[in-house]
C-alpha cells in the first residue's frame, strides 16, 4: 500500500549517536522506563547510549590552534585550517578538525564588516590551457575605495600554471603605461611568459603594448568580450583577493593600501593553502635542513666533512 508515513509527519532517522541518545532520554523521562527497556523498544545497542569518547591528550591544545586559526583567517573553512595546522606540525586529519569546528560554532560568515587598522584571449582557459612555469600569465583590474570614498585601482598579475600571484600593483589610475613598466620589471626578474591572457580593455589592447610584446615575441591570448570566464585563473584570484582581503580593510591612504596589499600577496604565495595544489600554497617557503657535520667550527655536508679529513696532515692543516 506504499509508504507507512507521510513527508514531512514525523520525525528524521535516528542517525547520529546524539539523537539517538536524545530519544533513548526522553523514552525513559516519558513512560518512567529503565535505559535496557527503551533500547529494547527503540532498537538500540545499549553500548552505543553507555560510550564515552576518549579525549587524546593532545585535544586542548588542538582546539586551541584552531581557534588561533579560524581568529586569524577568518574567511577559511576547517579544509583550510587543517593544512595549516599540519604546515605548523600537527598530523591530523579533516575530520577531527570539522569535529571540533563543529563543537566551537565555527563557521565562515557570508558577509563581514570593513575595518580600519588599529595602529599610531582569443585564447580561453578552455583553448589554451597552461601546462608549465611561464606558459600563459594573465592579467587583470580590480577597484576598491578609500575611506574618503576616494577610487583605487590593482592590477593583478599570475602565472596560471604554479597559481603564483607575480604583481599587484596599487595605484590611483593605471593606465597602458603602467602595464608596459610592471611587465617590464617581472620579465627581468622571471622570464617571459609564452602568453599572455586578458580581457580586451584599451589599457591590454593600446598599440604600444603591443608592438612591445610583439617584439618580445610574447603572444597575446584576448577572452571574447563579455566572457570573464575565459580569465578564470585571474578572476578566481581577483575573488579571493576581495574576500579575503578587501572586503575586510578599510584602507585610509594609498600607501596603506599598497602595504597591506603586498603583504596579503606574500601571504597568499608562501603561506595560504591552495585547493587547486593539494592545499599547499602556491610557492612554499623552503626550510633548508641544518648540517650535521662541523669542521673547525664551520658547517659542512659529510660528504666535504670525508673529504677534508682524507686530506688532512696530522696538525689539522689540509695537504697541498
């Protein structure tokens, strides 16, 4: 006669130990019952109303980090937090991590409030995809305001394949001049690119940039018009820019704004876990391991350390 019970007539399935332990309470608060008769008539194991979870030892000191954490990132979820805590050290996994963010009432809110500092392609990404460092770059604009409500302007520069953002450079109005002199210092310091990808406004399509990377022999990739999604690259990480950044400054002057900007930036490539790249940041600071061998005072590798005292006199001195 199909189904005994009506959408939406009563109550969920007992899933969760908690519920299940709710209804076992309230059975016996009730019909003034023993704790074996409602787990009979609930069909309930006794073990599962009787089991205390062992807290590890290392439990207080983990909900700690994760408050640090979630106070200071305040726009990351417990994925985020758990590459963190394992980048500090921890071996722990998402799970304990949600368990606990759960417990806190942690969550990541949709909207938060400015505030102030407290101190005294024809190419698209579908058509041309990146497939090594210094393939395709790609470029973009991103505005903002003051607090005297006075606009800004950012150019953002990354490399598609490594994720690594190259420039952000903050200014009052940028215009194709602007571009031809920041290219100018990224492709002395880092290469050239193969391409380069943007959207077709006249600071990307002005004839002297053109001309000069036609020279240099780097190939531009311009999306439709009307198409963002073809920069998806840049416009993924013009959007955790304003998230995580801009959304939650209140920049006074233009030279607060190009600090603080930067400072987000070195954040994002050595420090901030990338989902894309198995959450681990786009360029990571490299710990160089200390020596183990000394000679005179002086660290060596062992493979120098056994070489010097092959060609040791017995003073100390090397032979010649």
């Amino acid at each position: 006669f199909g189904q005994s019970d009506i959408k939406g007539c009563c109550l969920g399935k007992l899933l969760s130990t908690d519920r299940k332990r709710q209804s076992v309470i309230h059975a016996q608060q009730r019909y003034n019952i023993s704790q074996r008769r409602a787990c009979r008539a609930l069909d309930i194991n006794r073990d599962v109303i009787r089991y205390q979870r062992r807290k590890g030892d290392d439990e207080e000191a983990l909900r700690d980090d994760i408050l640090r954490l979630a106070l200071k990132y305040g726009r990351y979820g417990y994925r985020r937090i758990t590459a963190l805590l394992n980048a500090e050290g921890w071996h722990v996994n998402h799970k304990r991590v949600e368990r606990i963010w759960r417990e806190e009432g942690l969550k990541v809110p949709s909207k938060q409030k400015k505030r102030k500092r407290l101190y005294l392609n024809d190419g698209s990404c579908i058509r041309l995809r990146p497939h090594w460092t210094n393939h395709v770059w790609s470029y973009d604009f991103v505005a903002d305001r003051l607090s005297n409500g006075k606009p800004i302007r950012m150019r953002t520069v990354i490399d598609e394949y490594t994720r690594e953002c190259l420039a952000v450079h903050v200014k009052y109005k940028l215009k194709s001049d602007d571009v031809l002199e920041v290219l100018t210092k990224l492709f002395t310091a880092r290469g050239m690119p193969d391409y380069i990808r943007s959207d077709n406004g006249s600071e990307f399509t002005a004839r002297i940039l053109q001309d000069w990377l036609h020279k240099l022999k780097v190939k531009t990739a311009f999306i439709e018009p009307g198409s963002p999604w073809e920069n998806g690259y840049n416009e993924s990480f013009n959007g955790r820019l304003r998230d995580e950044c801009l959304n939650g400054e209140m920049f006074d002057t233009l030279k607060e704004a190009q600090v603080i900007i930067e400072d987000w930036r070195r954040h994002y490539n050595h420090i901030r876990p990338h989902s894309a790249l198995g959450y681990k940041p786009p360029k990571p600071i490299v710990r160089i391991a200390k020596p183990n061998t000394n000679v005179n005072g002086y660290h060596c590798s062992a493979a120098l350390h056994n070489h010097i005292h092959s060609h040791a006199n017995e003073d100390g001195t090397l032979q010649t």
